[in-house]
C-alpha cells in the first residue's frame, strides 16, 4: 500500500477533533509536552498525574472541545492498558518469582563460580542481560547491586569495572527488549510485529552492551576509580531459603517466553499461510500474553516448589508482585491516553505532511524525538510513549521490519543521557557512593552510549533488511 492510499484511508476513517491548522497544532504539541515537562521537574507531580494533565492542556491549546478530548484520553488509556497492561502484570509477577524463589541468585553463583579475572565483566553483563529479560530496570538494579559490591570487594575490582556492565544489560534489555513496558508500548502504538521486533532488539542489543559494558568499564573505571561501599551491601533474597531451584531450570523458565515469541516469528516468516496448522498453533502459543502466561505457570513449578513454597505462599508472592507495578501501569495507560489524544487532534497527520518536505528519515527522526522528551522529562517510559504517539503515522507506509525497528529506534532515544531529573540517576548514585559529577561520568556516559550505539545500529540495519 502506498503512502498515498494509506493517507487517504486514515482520512475516510479518522475525523480530527479540532479543525486547527499545523502552526496551531505544533505550537499545541509543544505546550502540551511543556505543561508535562514542568510538572514533572519543577512541582515534582507524579507522571500519571503530569500526562493526564498535558494530555486535556494539549486539546485546548489545540482549540479541541474539551468533551472530545477527555473521550480521546481515555480512549487511548483504555486501549494501551487492554494492549499491554496484562503482559506487565505476568512479566512482574515472572521477576518476582525469579528474585524470592533464589533462581536470579543461582544464575549469579553459577555463572560467577565459572568466571574470574579479566572475564569477570562479561560474567556480569551475562549475568545481567539473562535476569534483565523478566525484570523492571529498578528491580534489576536493587537485586544484583549486592552481587556487583562482593565481587568487587572480594576480588579487589574497581566498581565501574563491575557495575558498569552490570548496569549496561540491564538498561539495554530495559530499552529494547519486550516484555519490558517501553518497547510493549511502542510496538502497540505503531503496529509493530512483536516477534520481529524481540529478533531484532536482541540482535542490536548484544553488541550495544558489549560496547556500553565491559568496554566502556575499562575507560569508566579510570575516570571514576572508586571502590565498593560496605554500608551498602544488603542480604540476597536466597539467604533465608534451605534450597533453591536449579541453574538448568531457572534458565529454560526465564528463555521459555523468548523462545516462544521467536518461534512464532520464525514460523511466520517460513509457513507464511495465516490458515496452516503449523501457523494458527504457534500464533497462539506465540503471542506474548500465552507466552508470558506459560512463563509464570512453568515458573510456579520450576522455581517455586523445588524452593519449597507453599500454595499459601506462592498466592501471596503474585500479590506482592502484581503490588508495585500499579504506578507504572497507570503511567503507561496515561502515556497511551497522551497518545490517542495527539493523534485525534491530527498531529499525526501533521508530522507525515511536515515530514514530506525534510530529508530526515523517518527513524532518525522517532530517535531524536525520543532523546528530546528523555532529556526533558528523565523517564525512558514518558519518552517512549509520547515519542510513539507522535511518529506512530510514519509506520504506515513502513515494511515490518522497519516498523520493528521505528521502535528500537525510540527505545534507543529513550535511554539518552540520564541526568538529575531521572530517577535512575539517584538510585545508581546511591548506590555506589558516587557524588553527581561520578554518576553523571560513568551512569549517564553509559547510557548515552548505549543510546547512540544502538540508535546507529538500527539506522544501518534499515539499509540492509
């Protein structure tokens, strides 16, 4: 389908909810991000509060009636919680089986009692890419921060030798890998094929963290040269269990729901016949949510009974991990309500008639775009959702491997330079006993590499595939 057709079609069957013209309009983007951007940073609001703000200032700045843009808002949060709200909750509740049940900890053991000297960075980045897959970045970060302060205590490493790389896979797998909330989002917002994307995130990740781990460590552990706090080194989660599950089985239960979705992808792509057996079987045993499902009922048996949980328990742990992730799925449906609401007001439509006239392409331009929101806000996740919403347009006329990489794309300008108003950036300072300017040279240096690297990766990729 052409560009043409497919502009013609969304005209048949989207009606803007403003008749505003394109200098109203972006000057109405503009007001809305910056209604978001201030209320984050300067009056600290929560960023589900911050969005949903934004979103109903960016309709009246646009000139919507504001009864069209609360319906376009919740529309669009109704739509990407339904889309991706449930993958979050099994993808939480994976992580937390993993962390109580002593599986992340034996993965650490296992691969650390193989590893020593100079190859300790690349047991950590293993180490950390493997348990990132099912976790939340924080959560990452708060179970393998005591594993990275022994190895570097008891070894004699300098910490950004060890941390670095550990950090790396962690944000890596974070930004561009599904089943995490920013790439999920991404991939609902432009249509993209979720197992093409998963193939391809992976193949841009391993060299991305090769660069941004173990190698930028070695200039990073110059720069800062630091060693591991004492205060800081917690009790593990496995400490206070008799046994814990086996590294084979921990290791199959964590790859299950890849192996599953690149399957599918696979199967697509060589079958390609919607009504074969073959086909129709792994589109459901593929898709993400029986994926994810099949993870968390494998994991019950896999790392929770041979940990020796009780049923009583096991229904506790999946309350506890569905407990933290209320404010991330609020957030996400808002940004999906941010979304909804710029595409109704046409800014979609505004992006594809300005993006005619330039000579950026498309996924230079859903990078930049998702580095500008990302330094302005400190979120990846408010940088992926908003950045998604405004070049969702562009995945029109995009084949389905350029419209998996639009979303790398933005995942990877989502992760650019993490300073002080991220997050993130204070609980690696704390963390490491770092003072700012210590973070901002290792931290954030590592994220803007991970963030440039793996934006020029995906830019080369789209000349070859």
């Amino acid at each position: 389908m052409t560009r043409l057709s497919v502009e013609m079609l969304a005209a048949d069957t989207v009606e803007p909810i403003t008749s505003a013209g394109h200098a109203q309009l972006g000057i109405a983007v503009l007001a809305g991000i910056a209604v978001i951007v201030l209320l984050i940073t300067r009056f600290k609001l929560h960023a589900f509060l911050a969005l949903t703000i934004g979103s109903l200032a960016l309709g009246a700045f646009a000139g919507a009636p504001l009864d069209k843009a609360i319906a376009s808002f919740t529309t669009g949060l109704g739509a990407t919680v339904a889309g991706v709200g449930v993958l979050i909750a099994l993808g939480a509740i994976l992580g937390k089986m993993l962390a109580d049940s002593g599986g992340a900890d034996q993965i650490v053991d296992t691969i650390l009692a193989k590893a020593g000297g100079r190859s300790m960075p690349w047991a950590m980045v293993l180490i950390a890419s493997v348990i990132g897959l099912p976790l939340f970045f924080e959560v990452g970060v708060v179970l393998l921060i005591p594993v990275v302060l022994m190895v570097a205590k008891r070894g004699n490493y300098s910490l950004m030798r060890i941390g670095i790389p550990a950090l790396a896979g962690l944000s890596v797998m974070h930004g561009l890998v599904p089943p995490h909330p920013g790439p999920l989002v991404a991939i609902d917002a432009v249509g993209a094929n979720l197992g093409v994307t998963l193939a391809l995130g992976v193949l841009v990740a391993v060299p991305t963290v090769v660069v941004a781990g173990p190698l930028f460590s070695r200039v990073a552990a110059r720069w800062v040269d630091v060693p591991a706090p004492d205060r800081m080194i917690a009790q593990r989660p496995s400490e206070d269990l008799e046994k814990r599950p086996g590294f084979g089985a921990t290791l199959a239960t964590i790859l299950l729901p890849v192996v599953l979705m690149l399957s599918k992808a696979l199967v697509d792509i060589v079958v390609d016949d919607p009504e074969h057996t073959v086909q129709r079987v792994f589109d459901v045993v593929g898709s993400p949510l029986i994926a994810l499902l099949t993870a968390v009922l494998v994991g019950i048996i896999t790392l929770l009974r041979p940990a020796g949980f009780a049923k009583d328990r096991i229904s506790g742990l999946v309350e506890k991990g569905l407990a933290p992730i209320a404010g991330i799925l609020l957030i996400v449906g808002a940004g999906g309500g941010f979304k909804q609401t710029l595409i109704d007001c046409g800014v979609g439509q505004m992006v594809l008639d300005i993006s005619k006239d330039w000579s950026i392409p498309a996924l230079l331009l859903a990078w930049l775009i998702a580095v500008t929101i990302r330094l302005a806000t400190g979120s990846a996740t408010v940088a992926t959702i908003s950045a998604a919403g405004l070049v969702a347009p562009l995945a029109a006329d995009m084949s389905t491997t350029h419209t998996a990489l639009l979303v790398l794309a933005i995942g990877a300008g989502s992760l650019f330079f993490s300073h002080v108003n991220d997050a993130g950036f204070w609980l690696v300072k704390e963390y490491f006993g770092l003072t700012v300017g210590q973070n901002i040279k290792t931290w954030s240096v590592m994220e803007t590499i991970i963030s440039v690297v793996a934006g020029g990766l995906v830019l080369l990729l789209s000349l070859v595939i």
